[in-house]
C-alpha cells in the first residue's frame, strides 16, 4: 500500500524543504504530493523547483506560482521570476491545479487553492 507525504507553502525555503524530504524519506513514505506555493518570498525558488521535480510524484501550482510565472509579467517585476528563469516559470505555469487518484479503492481529488482565490479576485 502507498504511503502518501502531502507538502505545501514551501516558498523558496530550500533548507526547509531538504528537511521536510529527509523525515518523509526516514519514514519510508512512498509518494510525495506538492499542493503549491512553491516560490515567492524566500531566496532559493530555483533550487526548490529542482528539488520538487525530482522528489514529487504530483506538484499542483498555487496562486504564488501562478503569480510569478504567468507569460505577460514583465521582467524585474518579480526577482523570484528572474531568479527562475523561463524554464522553470513555464513548468511552474503549466502545472494543474487538481489531481484525481484512487487509493485504497477510494477516488480522491487534491485541490489547489488557487482555483478559489482566482475567483475571489475576478
């Protein structure tokens, strides 16, 4: 049977997130899901991505990363944007916002929260 890690709100904090991975490893958890919030306010957004990319089965995009790697933000409007680079802001853009799965026989849906908070700000 699968054991699942959920994480999320990582923003930038690498030293964080290489901590968080090290438990969840040490406890022989099987699946990691990333819920979003990846980047913004913390100096190592790049690293974090990386890191995310290898370890996550699943990464859902949360509204920090919608901010930052949206196509028409202009340079220098973000310095995490500029820290990441095109690359990554695409891969961070393309990312969904839900994930269907079973587990145990159960269908289970994990939800961004940027999907409402989108809608509060239209």
């Amino acid at each position: 049977m699968d054991r699942v890690a959920v994480i999320s709100d990582v923003h930038g904090n690498i030293t964080a997130l290489r901590a968080v991975i090290k438990d969840i490893e040490s406890r022989n958890i099987n699946k990691i899901f990333c819920l979003g919030d990846s980047v913004l306010k913390s100096c190592s957004a790049d690293l974090v991505i990386d890191l995310l990319k290898e370890k996550c089965d699943i990464i859902l995009k949360g509204n920090c990363d919608e901010a930052v790697s949206r196509p028409d933000i202009p340079k220098g409007r973000f310095w995490t944007r500029d820290q990441i680079g095109e690359e990554r802001a695409s891969f961070l853009y393309h990312l969904p916002v839900f994930h269907e799965f079973y587990m145990s026989r159960i269908f289970n849906k994990i939800i961004s929260f940027i999907t409402f908070w989108f809608r509060l700000c239209i």
